[in-house]
C-alpha cells in the first residue's frame, strides 16, 4: 500500500500559505475537523514523487486523505468537506446562490494555469528540471492541460505573450470579484 494513504492532509513548504491551501485549512476550522499535514518540500520536488504521484496524479498540493478516500483539487477538498461533515454549513441557502458558489469554484479551476504561468513567469520558477519530464509523462496522466504547462514551461518558458494572456484572465477574474463585492459583506 502507498504509504502516502496514512496521512491526512497533503500541503507543501513555502515562505507563504497558498491560497488553494488556505481554503482546506478554512474549511476544516470550520468543520471542527482534525487534521494531520504532511509537509510537500515543492522546492525539492516531491510534490513529482512516484508515491506523491500515487494519490495525487497532478503532483501539486493539497490533498486529502479522509478514512481512505483521496480527493484532489481545493475545490473539490472544500465541497467533499462539506458535503461530508455536518456542523457548520459552508453552502448558502438559495439554488441561485448555491449555483453561483458553484460557479466561482469552476472559475478558480479553470483560471489555475492562468495563476501558475502568472506566478512562474513573476517567480522566474522553471518548475520539471530537465531530467524530470519523461518521469512526469509516465507517471502525470491526469491533467493534459498541465502536464502541458509544465512541457512549456521547462522547454521553452513563458513569452510575454502568454503571460499577458493570463493576466488578462485574472483582471477579468477580479473585475468580477469587484461586482460581486461591492454590494456583499
Ligand atoms: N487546482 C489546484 C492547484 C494546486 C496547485 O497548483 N498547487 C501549487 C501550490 S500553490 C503546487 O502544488 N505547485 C507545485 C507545482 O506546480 O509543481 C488546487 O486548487 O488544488
């Protein structure tokens, strides 16, 4: 059995807290849940381990692993805990509003490679080494679109272009948290 299944929540090492685990551990505070972090050294890439690859075949954190369930993705981490655990509902109470939180979501998901080519160009990160991308086409075959960022990334890195591409999904991204801030608390 992978030994990665005994662990609870999968979140990395960083000088910052990201915000896709910030979420989780939101989430859980307010589900009163225990948790235990094992700590993915990003820097050192074990996050494209063959047994990290094991539970989450994207290799980025978080993930959680709950009585052997393993759910990857945030967003999916914060609706699985909240469909799942009873006190302190995170849903709000209209079908609009629900739809709506569920459009959000998608959007965080969908603007993902947006913020990671924003975040990689900015960091000037290279992320898969030279030697690490056949490893990570064997073992990677989840999320095409990623494995795809990270062969771009490592061959020929991020234009202007692209990035002015991702920024200009973000600033749409924000201009619609604007409109849906302004009147809500
Ligand atoms: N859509 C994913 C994104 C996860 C993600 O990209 N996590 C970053 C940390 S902020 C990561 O693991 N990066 C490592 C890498 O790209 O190799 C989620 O919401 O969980």
């Amino acid at each position: 059995m992978n030994p990665l299944l005994s662990y609870k929540v999968y979140t990395c090492v960083t000088h910052h807290l990201p915000t896709v685990f910030m979420c989780v551990r939101i989430a859980l505070v307010e589900k009163q849940l225990e948790q235990t972090s094992h700590l993915i050294d990003l820097s050192k890439g074990e996050q494209r381990s063959k047994e990290y690859l094991g539970i989450n075949p994207n290799g980025v954190v978080p993930t959680l692993v709950d009585k052997g369930m393993v759910v990857i993705d945030s967003t999916d981490i914060v609706n699985y805990l909240d469909t799942t655990y009873e006190p302190n509902s995170l849903r709000p109470d209209s079908e609009a509003e629900m739809q709506a939180m569920y459009d959000w979501m998608h959007m965080a998901k969908d603007n993902h490679l947006s913020i990671k080519t924003y975040m990689y160009y900015k960091l000037g990160a290279t992320g898969i080494s030279e030697e690490e991308p056949t490893e990570y086409r064997k073992n990677q075959t989840y999320d095409k679109a990623l494995l795809a960022f990270h062969e771009h990334c490592s061959t020929h890195g991020f234009s202007q272009e692209d990035v002015d591409k991702a920024t200009a999904v973000l600033d749409d991204c924000f201009a619609k948290m604007d409109v849906r801030l302004k009147d809500h608390d």
